[in-house]
C-alpha cells in the first residue's frame, strides 16, 4: 500500500512539473489563441534583462491605453542584429521593433533591419533631443532610429573635502582679520556667543557658494589643487579614473580626433593624427607623473570602492556611481557628500569632449505593423521618458524631467550636460576595433611611449582597415614652446621616444 501511494505521489509530481512548465511557455503553439495574440500584437526585443520589468509595464500601460498588444522577448546579445535579419527574412519570431546601441545602426540599416523614421510626428527635433542624440540616430542624413537611454561619463568628487577645504580657509581668514581689527575689551560673553553664531552661518553660506566656483573647471586647475591641497590623512590620491578603460579615456582626446564626423556614419571622415591630438594625448600622458599610479592597477570598481573609503577626492564615474553611493550611504558605509560635475578641459585653451552610447529603439524595416511599432517607440522614448530613470536605473536621452527627487536632479544634471556636448560613438562597421586600437594607444602613451608615433601608427592601420591601401604618414613634431609646459619633462619625452624607438628595433 505503501509503494502504490508512492508511485501515485511521483506521478502527480510528475503533473505538476509537466504542468507548470507549459503554463511557463504559455498556451499551446496550436491553440488560436496564441496566433489571434500574436497576429493583433508587436514583438519587442531587447537585450538587457534589468529593463525586463520597466518595459513589461509599458506595455500594459501602452495597451491599456488603446495600442496594440506588446510583447517584449529578452535576446541574446551575441550577433543581435543578425539575429533580427535572420527572424525577419524567415519570418520567424521577429521583432517589429527591437533596442541596440547606436554604434550598430549602420549594420542595422544596410541588412534593411533600420529604415528611416516616420517624421509624422517630428518627435526627434532638438526641442525633445540633445544634438548628440540625434547625431547618434542618423546615418546618411536620416534619422533611422529614436534615442532612448544614453552612458557617459563626468567628474566625481568627495563634496565633504571640498566643503571643509574652503571652511578652513574662510576660517583662517576671519580670523586673521578679527585679531588685526579687534581691540574693543568692552563687548560681553553674551555679544561675543551670537556674534560668532552669526559669523558661523555666514561662513557656512559663503562655503556653500564658493564650492560651486571651486570644482576644477580644467585639469591646470585640477593639478594646482592637487598642489596646494592639506589632504586628510585618510586620502591616499588626489584624482583616479581607470586608465585602462577607452571610455574614461576618450575625453581626453576626442575633441580633436575624428571617426566618421558628428554622426559616425562617413569613412571619408577620420582624422586621428594632428597637431591637437598629440598635444593632448601628451597632456594625458604627462598626469601619469603627477598621480603616479600603473594602469595595470586600477578598475573602476576599484576606483569606485577607494572613493566610498574616502581616499580618493576627484574621480570619474558613469551613471551607475549614483546609485551605488546612495546604497553606501545607506548601509553606512559613506559617510561623505558628493558631487559630480562635467569632465574639466584640459587647459583653458584646449577642450574635452567626452565618449557617449545611446541605447536606440529601431523600427524593423522587415516589420508588417511599422506604423504601430512607430508609436510604441515614440511612447517609450519620448512620452513616457520621464519615469524611466526612477524605475531602471537608465538616464534617458530625451529632455525630460529626470527624477521625481529633486535632491537627485542637479546630480543626474552633470550626465546629460556632457551627454550633449559628447560624441556618439561611430556606427562604421569598417572600424569595429578601433577601440582595441585607441585603448591600446593609450596604454602605450601612459607607459612613456611617443605620443605622435603612437597615433600615427593608429590612423596608419585605420587607413589600411577603411580603404584596404596602406599608407605612411609624415611624423608630426609638435612647436618647441608645446613641449615646454608645465609639469612637463622634456627630456623624458625624448628619452621614452629613444626607448620606443629601440624597442621597436
């Protein structure tokens, strides 16, 4: 009796199991249900799973009112784009419209997979969109997608060293005044206890103001701080970054670099190898002996960690570093205020220009419900755009009301002020690794390499990738007087570029 009872507890497992997992695939592949859904709905992929949630209740609410049905399909990220080309041309499961960073548009667009926006509703114009993120939706002067969430990266630091920093000038400089001016023996306890409340106040109010004015608006300025600056003893560096990663390189050098022009779609366009750049990839290497630290050493996340310790005062970050500090602060283990502002120029004569990626919605050019995949993408990324940092996470490109916390705003301020001013990364596919290349450079330049020599090699193998013709361009020596800056060793340069050169050999 036992054993019968046995076999019938394995055999309704057995249901339950088989069960549950056809209510997890959802109604049968021939039940008309399922086709009636799928013909009176528009599939959406994406790639992200944190996004699974958020886009899962846009569709309810786009539904609810009065759009089609939606259903969203988390995708492998691994060849995507192929992917929707191969759904679409065999019709099978493909999306009508899908989200993929803007660098791929080019690929997206000659497979047939991104066609040119229905400007019915001239939603991208730059009233709702910075010109970065219309630069990075357009290929061949149309605009084949619209921009939804974008990445970059600004300038961190610690607001509460910034703070008694400037209090304890502020300080000394009451004071020295009240010793030179105050000879009155008459004054009581009593005047002097609220004389110094009010001092106090006013002191407080005029750090607060001074703060705004003090954050480094260029690295000259930067390094003059990380001179001058008394640093608690728990700081153990003045400014960090990961020095292997492109995206917190770039802004060093791309205000004077160039692949593909401001949309990243002309192969006629790439300029990496100028006067300008080598004068600022110099600049960037010349940091390397005034922070001292090897590249090898240091991630962002540790970057990320030494700044929650405190030992850091200036870094730079991406959107993540907001939530992140906050989950600190609240587990108590930041007990700093923070700022973050956009990357400081490198002098007062020569810019940055931070790296940018915007994450765009794509209407399928294979799609048989373009007009509805049309509206459901201007309702994601346009109309409801103002909820989606609060519920994911990700800052939206278009220009919408960023947080219902207002103490949050001036923070997230920092990233969609240099996401205007950034470059979109370009969408050629004939320089898919120019990243490798431009990361490798970089490595090379902060380990003492020749900064031309560096460059010219990078625009000589970009030529050879884009025009399948090599090519040798003329080294480019810059001005005496350039090589002459300060904090700049001029016979190290040429010592390193000695040490290239035999290396090489």
């Amino acid at each position: 009796m036992k054993e019968y009872k046995g076999i019938i507890s394995v055999l309704l497992c057995v249901i339950m199991v088989v069960a549950a997992i056809r209510v997890g695939l959802g109604p049968e592949p021939d039940a008309v249900v399922d086709t009636h859904e799928y013909n009176d709905s528009i599939v959406v992929w994406y790639t992200d799973d944190t996004m699974t949630d958020y886009l899962n209740a846009m569709a309810v609410e786009y539904h609810e009112n009065g759009g089609m049905r939606v259903l969203p399909r988390l995708h492998s990220s691994n060849d995507y784009v192929e992917a929707v080309y191969k759904a679409s041309i065999e019709d099978d499961g493909a999306p009508d419209l899908y989200i993929v960073s803007n660098d791929a548009l080019e690929k997206a667009y000659l497979s047939g997979c991104a066609v040119a926006v229905d400007e019915e509703w001239n939603v991208l114009n730059p009233d709702n969109f910075p010109g970065a993120a219309l630069n990075a939706v357009t290929y061949k002067g149309h605009r084949v997608a619209y921009p939804y969430y974008f990445e970059t990266s600004v300038l961190l630091y610690n607001k509460t060293y910034l703070h008694d920093m400037i209090l304890g000038k502020l300080k000394s400089e009451a004071e020295a005044e009240s010793s030179e001016g105050s000879s009155d023996e008459g004054e009581n306890a009593e005047g002097e206890e609220e004389d110094s409340a009010n001092n106090g106040a006013e002191l407080e109010k005029l750090t607060r103001e001074k703060m705004e004015t003090s954050i480094p608006k260029t690295f000259d300025e930067l390094l003059a701080f990380a001179d001058e600056y008394d640093a608690p003893e728990n700081v153990e560096g003045i400014f960090k970054w990961d020095v292997r990663d492109v995206f917190f390189n770039y802004f060093f050098i791309g205000n004077y670099i160039n692949v593909g022009g401001e949309c990243g779609d002309d192969s006629e366009s790439v300029d990496v190898y100028n006067q300008d750049a080598i004068k600022a990839l110099t600049l960037f290497q010349r940091l390397n002996s005034f922070f001292a630290f090897e590249s090898s050493d240091v991630t962002y996340d540790q970057v990320v960690q030494e700044f929650i310790e405190g030992k850091l005062v200036f870094a730079t970050a991406t959107s993540d570093i907001v939530s992140r500090l906050d989950a600190a602060s609240e587990a108590g283990e930041f007990e700093y205020e923070y700022g973050l502002a956009m990357i400081p120029d490198l002098s007062d004569e020569m810019d940055t220009r931070s790296l940018s990626v915007t994450e765009a919605v794509v209407v399928n050019g294979y799609s048989k419900k373009m007009a509805e995949a049309e509206n459901f993408a201007k309702f994601l990324t346009f109309e409801k755009a103002d909820g989606l940092y609060d519920k994911t996470g990700k800052l939206p490109s278009a220009r919408v009301t960023l947080s219902e916390n207002e103490e949050l705003i001036p923070k997230l301020k920092a990233f969609t002020d240099e996401y205007s001013y950034s470059r979109p990364m370009p969408k050629l596919m004939t320089t898919a690794n120019y990243w490798l290349l431009l990361e490798d450079a970089f490595s090379r330049v902060w380990s003492g390499k020749d900064a031309s020599k560096t460059l010219k090699e990078l625009a000589e193998k970009l030529h050879v990738q884009i025009t399948g013709q090599t090519v040798s361009f003329d080294y480019i020596t810059l001005p005496a007087e350039t090589e002459e800056e300060e904090y700049l060793d001029e016979e190290a340069l040429k010592q390193a570029a000695q040490d290239d050169e035999k290396s090489e050999q």
